[in-house]
C-alpha cells in the first residue's frame, strides 16, 4: 500500500514531481514511519499537507492526532485505539453539522449551543410561565375575579403580600436542600406542586381560599429563580454572563406581554365557555402548561459541570465545561458536607460582598416595584365626561409595550456589559436614570399622556440588575454555594419588603397618585446607586485578583503565601474566597 500511495504522490498533487515540490519527498518519506494501519488518516493528513501548500481553505475536518495502538493479548483487535478524550462519547462537530456551519467545528461552540438552546431556553420559558402565573392574580382581578368573588376591600394587596411571604420563607431552605439534592430532581418537584396549586385558584370560592393557595404558591416558586441564577453562572463565562442573565431575567417582561395578550384573548373568546369564566381559563392553562414544562426540567436540567447527569451531554463536553470555569478560577457547585456549609455561611455574613449586594439589588427591586399598579391606572383613567378611557381588553393590552421596552433594553445594556466588560456602568446608569423617572411621576404631572410616557419609561430603565448579578458572580466566583445563598437571601429580603411596604405605600386607595409610594420608590432607588458606587469603591481599593495576587484564603483570616513570596497580611484587604472545601 505504501509503494503505491508513494507511486501516487506526484500524480494526485496536479501531476507535479518531488523536485518542484520538496514537500513530497518529505511525505513519501513520512509515510511508512506512520505506525497506523489506516489509510483514511494518511489520506487526510497528505490533503491537509496539499491544500496548505496551495493556500485553499480546508472544507473537511482536520487529519486525527496520531492515536497509540494497544496491543493487548487476547484482548480487542490489533491495531485498535486507545480510548481518549478525541473519540469519547458523540460529538456533534465531528458528526456532519460541521459540515453546515464552521461555527460547530469547536467543540466549545458546541457546547455553548446546547446550554443555550436547552438549559437558557427552558429557564427562559419557566420564567415567562412563573411570571404568568404570578400576574395571573392582578390579571384576573382587572377581568371579572374582583366581581365574582366579592373583592372589594384590599384583598389584591393581600394576595401578593401571602404570596410574598410564602416566597420569602421558602429562599433560603431551597438553596442549603439543593447543598445535598440535585437540581434537576429537586427544582422540577416544585415547579410541577406549583402549577397544580395554580390551577386550584380556578375554583377557589372565596378570598379566604385564595390567602392559603397563595402561600404555598410562594414556598415552591421561590427554589425557582435563585437556582436558575445558579444554574446560569455555573456554565458561563464572564463575556458569556450578563446578558445570558439578561435573557433569563426578561423571562418576565415576556410573561407579562404574554399574559396580557392571553387574558385580553380568553376574555374575549373564552369567557363562559363551559360556564367557566375567563379569568379562571387564565389559571386553568397557566397552570396546566406549568406541570407539563416541570415534567420536560426532569431531562433538561443539567446540574453542574461538576456533578452533571445531563444525558444530552457527552463525557467530553462536560470535561470542556469544567475546564471553561477553571480557566478564569471559577469553582462550581457540588454536593458539600454540611460542616463546610456551616462554615461557608458563617464568612459569607462577614463578607463586604454579601452587604453591598444585598442591599443595592433589594432597594432598586423595590423601586421597580412601582409600574406593577400600572393597569390598575389604566383601568381607573377617565375622560372628561367621566366615562373610562380604555376598555377591559385594552387595560390588559396596553402594558405589553412597556414590557417591550424592558426586554429591548436589558439585552441590549447586558450585551453591551459583556461585550465590554462595563459591570459597573451597566448596573448603576439604569437605576440612575429611573430615579429621575420616578421623580417626574412623584410630581404626578396633570396630562395623563405624559404619566404614561413615564410609566412605559419605568419598564426601560429596569435593565441594570443582569449585570449586577455578573459583576457579583465575578467578585465570588470561587464560591459557587455561598454565592447561590446570597441571592437566596438578596431575594429573601426583597420579598419580605414586597409583603410589608406595599401593605402601607401602595395602597389601592392611593391610586393611582400613590403620594407615598413614588417618593419612596424613588429614594430607593438613588440609594442603590450610592450603595454601588461603595462596592465599586471597595473593589478598587482592597479586591486583589487570585490569579494575579494571592490563591487562597485561609481559616484564620491571613492571607496565604503568594507564588512570588512576598507576603500578604490582613490590611491589604479581604479576598474573594470565602472558604476551601
């Protein structure tokens, strides 16, 4: 076979000869020393010797690395490779999509196209259906569940402060579980409870019902967005993250634009039929839908690199997914012992970290707080002749332009934040900027056209905490578990200021002036400003960068001997690991 195939050399390169091309005589030489008995792979490595010669772009996957034979008595066929990271498991890129599209020839890509159309697709979808089912409340209540069930007091206030509360009990539990339950069995338990507690408020026939139900709507929502979080920053990279949170996050803008279309559609289609009303169609099919996509987060939900059962997955991705996170000193989450998660808990309430996120995330939620009474003004807006301005339908069409808005500028801010690396200007300018929004609408100016402009502008400022979010990803990348409890409890105390602020600031007897709620709403969210400008102020002066600095944080608070050795003591300031499993 090698004579011929060196016979051959001349004649396959355009009929040249080895003295116009002295790269011939180099590979009738390599050939017989190619300890491999397989022609497809001198065939390929010959070509790929050719077309770089001629400068053509190669149209066909790269010749394999030489792989060693094993010979084993009496144990596989002579000749047969060793199994090694090249060949383990399928892989697309070596399967014929390459073939379509260059982008898959790197395995990396790959990769990136999967957690992308599975695991961010499907917290994106779980998003627009919790944010359906949670606005299902407001919706219903607008669209006839205010007549039916006698809901003339301020019972809508109470459905979101029981739901509210239910959520803020259930946070922290939901993360220190998944500490010693995986995600992908423990998040699809509650997602499936939760929409069989939604569809029961269909039949609910009282408010007094509606109180219990909402409770324990709350206690299993709330596992749902601090482990998709998670999920999100324990697969990413850093010019991967924010707007990958972005996506997630207008998960529920989406659900609103959608729940108002769906509402004004079963209203008007649906109302009556099987002497069912619409608004409890709306928590028949929300509910419905959610059991069914909790099912699908049983296959869907790939844990973590380091401890992923994902069957979508091969053996190789996930080696490729653990060694992304290692390459900028990211850890990611897996099942710990309880005493090194006493011991995480206990430095992350001592972290500066853990304030300045707290606190700059709640009080901006809390100020975004202010358009969710948006269609309760449109549905008191009147014109001169007393008359009501917009019908039921358009009540709930109107506010899908400002959710529009929303979505529009937190995935253009966000990938603007990844693409150049502006954490701290992406997370601070949108607050800033509804501040001043807010101010207008405090003033509560006499043209209802302008309070409207001003309200759909309350949703496009709401763009800035994806990128908060990464930047504290990035700040405690080393510790995935504590980092997920933080945003359980960031989230548990902005929902413990969701059933309590509300009760007394945006009462429904206030709208929809609501004289204290936009002057408060509008102090918080200056205060978060002020409160990002400090953990800017306190990465710049004392984070050191691991990889740059320093490696590891040890228990008793000194810095440990960096690789240059000098060393490093407490007053260079605290460092970012929180503590080494």
């Amino acid at each position: 076979m090698f004579a011929k195939l060196r016979e051959s050399v001349p004649v396959l390169w355009y009929g040249k000869t080895p003295r116009d091309n002295p790269e011939i005589s180099t590979f009738r030489n390599l050939v017989p020393t190619i300890l491999v008995n397989d022609s497809e792979t001198i065939l390929r490595l010959f070509m790929a010797t050719v077309l770089e010669k001629e400068g053509i772009s190669r149209q066909f996957p790269a010749p394999r690395a030489m792989q060693p034979i094993t010979r084993k008595c009496g144990v596989g066929a002579p000749g047969r490779r060793a199994r090694t990271p090249q060949n383990d498991g399928p892989n697309i890129a070596q399967n014929g999509l390459w073939q379509l599209l260059p982008f898959f020839r790197n395995p990396e890509n790959v990769l990136l196209f999967k957690l992308d159309i599975l695991l961010l697709t499907w917290t994106f979808i779980a998003g627009i259906l919790k944010e359906m089912d949670q606005s299902a409340t407001t919706q219903a209540y607008v669209s006839g569940m205010k007549e039916s069930l006698s809901l003339y007091g301020n019972e809508l206030v109470n459905f979101n402060t029981f739901f509210s509360v239910g959520y803020a009990i259930g946070l922290i539990p939901g993360q220190v579980i998944q500490t010693k339950v995986r995600p992908s069995y423990f998040l699809p338990f509650c997602e499936i409870s939760w929409g069989i507690l939604v569809t029961c408020i269909a039949q609910a026939p009282n408010a007094q019902t509606v109180y219990g139900l909402r409770i324990l709507l709350g206690l299993f929502s709330a596992v749902f967005w601090p482990t998709a979080i998670s999920l999100i920053f324990n697969w990413y990279k850093p010019a991967e993250l924010a707007k990958r949170v972005a996506f997630f996050s207008v998960s529920d803008a989406a659900g609103g634009m959608f729940i108002s279309a769906l509402q004004g559609a079963l209203y008007t289609n649906m109302n009556g039929v099987h002497g069912i009303s619409g608004w409890q169609w709306l928590f028949i099919i929300s509910g419905t839908v959610t059991i069914g996509q909790g099912l699908l987060g049983l296959v869907v939900i790939p844990d973590t690199p380091a401890l992923s059962r994902a069957l979508w997955l091969t053996a190789k991705e996930k080696r490729i997914a653990q060694e992304r996170m290692d390459s900028f000193g990211a850890n990611t989450s897996k099942i710990i012992p309880v005493r090194v998660l006493k011991d995480k808990l206990r430095k992350l309430v001592t972290h500066p970290v853990t304030y300045f996120f707290l606190f700059s995330f709640a009080l901006s939620a809390w100020a975004s707080r202010a358009n969710s009474y948006f269609p309760l003004y449109l549905e008191g807006l009147e014109d001169e002749s007393g008359n009501l301005r917009f019908s039921t339908y358009q009540v709930n069409i109107i506010p899908i332009g400002g959710y529009a808005l929303q979505i529009v500028s937190n995935l253009g801010l966000n990938a603007l934040s990844d693409w150049k690396q502006w954490r701290w200007q992406i997370s601070i300018a949108p607050p800033f900027l509804l501040g001043i929004v807010l101010s207008v609408l405090s003033a509560w100016p006499s043209d209802y056209k302008v309070i409207l402009v001003f309200y759909f502008l309350t949703y496009a400022t709401n763009a800035g905490s994806p990128s908060l979010l990464a930047w504290m990803a990035e700040l405690l990348r080393k510790e995935p578990e504590a980092r997920s409890i933080l945003v359980a409890l960031t989230v548990t105390i902005v929902y413990v200021g969701h059933a309590t602020i509300p009760l007394r600031v945006w009462r429904t007897a206030d709208s929809p002036r609501y004289p204290i709620g936009f002057p408060l709403a509008t102090a918080f969210t200056f205060s978060s400003v002020v409160v990002q400008v400090g953990m800017l102020w306190w990465q710049r002066r004392y984070y050191r960068d691991e990889e740059e600095v320093y490696s590891s944080f040890v228990a008793d608070g000194e810095f440990a001997k960096p690789s240059d050795g000098n060393a490093h003591t407490k007053d260079k300031g605290p460092s970012t690991v929180i503590s080494e499993a």
